[in-house]
C-alpha cells in the first residue's frame, strides 16, 4: 500500500472515530429534562425543596450565612442579607405556574434547574438582577447591572460565597481530597 493511500486511510479512520465520540457526547448530554411545578420552599438563596427533591438553582450562587461582608469601611449583617436572599426567592416561586426545569444533578444530588415564573420570567436571573445572588456560570449580564446600581450584595464588598465555602472546608482537613476528586470527576 502505497504511503498516500495509508494517509487517507488513517484520515478517514481519525474521523469515523471523532464522528463516533461526538455521537455518543451528543447522547449523553439529550438527558430528558426534568420538570417541576408545585409548592416549592426556598431552602435559602439559591435551592429549593419540593417535597423529597431537592433542587439548586442553577447559574447563580446566594450568600452564606457566615459570609464576611462591607459597606462604607463597616462590618455589616451579611447574614441577614442570606435570610433576605432566601425570603426574595421563596416570594418569587410562590407566584402561581412557577416552573422549574433541570436534566442534571449536581455533586449533592440536587437536580440543577432553571426556574421560570408563571408570568414567564427567569428566577434565576431575578435573583442575580436584585444583587441576591451572583453569577456561577450564565447571569454575567444581569449581574454587571446589579453591580452598577449596587443592588444587594453590591452596595459594599463581600467574599464571594463559594470562598466562603471553600474557607470552611480548609479548615475541615477534609478538603484536599474532596477538591482532588471534584476536579477529576468534573464538579469543579
């Protein structure tokens, strides 16, 4: 066999191959989407619960409770900003046809969703619009207006909540071996 004819050969193996990869991608990422309708509880900022499931809202990231925070060189209640975030939420999903839709869990096992009022507006990106929460992934818009009319969150300074997350782990010892994991299965 001539070396022209192994080049072509070789070409056309390496695409049948890549075609073959994207194939089985595209399947596994057409999971059936998940939807949910009810009397959803807002479990704080950024999950709810519908009885037994639980549910993250996906994009978008609340407070912690032991967030550290500043406005205007001073220590501020966070905290209750946290609570503010959770009460914002529960007032939105208890419109009536509100409808949350998700086909992936996350590392808890909470179904990722984005939430849509009956009305049709995006919950998700209510909650980062109103500075109650930030973007984690797809609300890059809706939280630069945040930050420019300082909604929320934004009128001072505060660690991100993930970093708050991610302090409190580090102080566990657990966390070198769970961040190791998380990065190799994905979750980070």
């Amino acid at each position: 066999m001539t070396r022209g004819l192994r080049l072509i050969r070789d070409g056309v193996t390496a695409f049948a191959l890549l075609a073959l990869v994207a194939l089985i991608a595209a399947k596994l990422n057409d999971a059936a989407k998940i939807e949910h309708m009810g009397a959803f509880h807002a479990a704080d900022g950024d999950s709810l619960t519908l009885g037994a499931e639980r549910l993250r809202l996906e994009g978008i990231d609340a407070p912690e409770l032991n967030q550290s925070c500043e406005r205007e060189g001073k220590a501020w209640a966070c905290g209750r900003a946290a609570r503010e975030a959770r009460e914002a939420l529960q007032g939105m999903v208890l419109a009536s046809g509100t409808l949350c839709q998700g086909s992936r869990h996350d590392r808890y096992d909470r179904l990722l969703v984005i939430c849509r009022s009956g009305a049709g507006g995006d919950i998700n990106a209510a909650m980062v619009r109103q500075g109650m929460a930030i973007s984690y992934g797809g609300y890059a818009k809706e939280e630069a207006d945040a930050k420019a009319q300082k909604a929320g969150l934004w009128a001072g300074t505060f660690e991100r909540p993930r970093d708050v997350r991610d302090h409190a782990r580090q102080g566990s010892g657990f966390d070198g071996a769970l961040r190791f994991i998380g990065r190799i299965v994905g979750w980070e």
